[in-house]
C-alpha cells in the first residue's frame, strides 16, 4: 500500500472520529445545560431562603454549609443537598428522636387502640391518651412532610450532579475531538508531502540470534 493512500486514510477516518465526539460533547453539554436550568428553576419556585446567620442555633452553625449559605436563596442542587441533609435532617431528628415516619406508625397505631378501648370502658385516662395520640400523630404528620421535602431536594441534587458528570464528559470530548483533529491535519499535511510512489514500509520482524 502506499504511504500517501494510508496516510490519507487514517487522517479521513481521524475526521470522523472527531466529527463524531463532537456531536456527542454537544449533545452533553446540551443535556448538563438542561439539567442545571432545570433544577434552578425548580428549586428557585420554591422560594425558599436559607436561615440568616444570626438566627443559626448552635447545631446549626456546625454544619459549614448552613453558615456558607445563611440568608441566600435555594437554587443549586449542592444547596438543596446541604438544606435536605443539615437543616430539614437535623430539625427531625431534633423533634422525633431520629424516628421516621415508618417507625411512627406503631406507637400511633397502639395509642389509637388504647384510646378506642378506653372510650369503651370509660377509662379515666382517656383524655392523656388522646393527648398522647394527638403528639404522636402530629409528630408522624410533620415528619411526613419533611421526609418528602427531603426527598425532592436530594432527587434535584443528584438531577443536578448528573448535568455535572455530563458536563464534564462533554469537556473530555471536546478535548479527544481536538486532539483528533490536530492528528488528522498533521497527517493530511504528510499525505500531501509524500509522493504518490513511496510505498509505506512495513517494519521486519526482529531475527533470532543463536548462541554457540
């Protein structure tokens, strides 16, 4: 084969090898765009505001995140992150014992079968345990919500970490296509160089040597 025929091979197949990264790098970078306008928009509907500094409690002002963020608004995933984990997660652990609201529906569900059997037997301690079913329900009801909210602020984060990563990968491909790019000029530039009749030298293979 000739050396300028393989030359111009590798330099056409190089093209659209680069061709080819670039479309998938604009095609990530479309997708991390996507992704970051998405959970801006999402998160900054709704309207929620960072504790400012001088209200932080002293828990609080322990997580560098909260102290960091104190007073901004919520609009990035990494700040969804850090309300979901150091703030929602700390108030409910700080108000149900670190009980979810699974492990809040036995003692619920026990109090109302009290309080039924007591309406029944006219027990005098009705109405504490109707007290008691009323905290319970109401602790099951707030940690409820604040479990969801949690939730769709870590779903936003990790929506947001994945326009990241695709930003990044769309960074790695710009950089395979220029490379390519770079390569393949360099070896039209050759192609061109080398006349027509050079024919491409294959390297021969290395002989053995005896001994004795």
């Amino acid at each position: 084969m000739k050396r300028r025929t393989l030359d111009l091979l590798f330099s056409i197949g190089g093209l659209g090898l680069a061709v080819l990264l670039l479309v998938v790098g604009i095609v990530l970078t479309s997708n991390a765009t996507f992704a970051s306008n998405y959970v801006r928009d999402q998160l900054g509907a709704q309207n929620i505001t960072f504790t400012p500094a001088a209200q932080l409690d002293e828990e609080e002002k322990k997580a560098e995140c909260l102290v960091e963020n104190a007073g901004k608004k919520l609009t990035t995933g990494k700040q969804a992150e850090c309300y979901a984990n150091e703030y929602i997660g700390l108030h409910l652990k700080n108000m149900a014992g670190g009980k979810t609201y699974a492990d809040l529906g036995e003692p619920q569900s026990q109090l109302r079968e009290q309080v039924a059997t007591a309406q029944q037997t006219n027990d005098p301690a009705l109405a504490d345990l109707q007290k008691q079913l009323a905290e319970v329900s109401g602790q099951r009801e707030t940690v409820f919500k604040g479990e969801t909210l949690r939730g769709l602020l870590l779903t936003s984060y990790g929506f947001s970490e994945m326009g990241v990563k695709a930003g990044q990968a769309a960074t790695v491909m710009y950089l395979g296509a220029a490379l390519l790019l770079l390569l393949s000029f360099a070896g039209l530039v050759h192609a061109f160089r080398t006349p027509r009749s050079e024919a491409f030298a294959a390297p021969e293979p290395a002989r053995a040597t005896t001994v004795g």
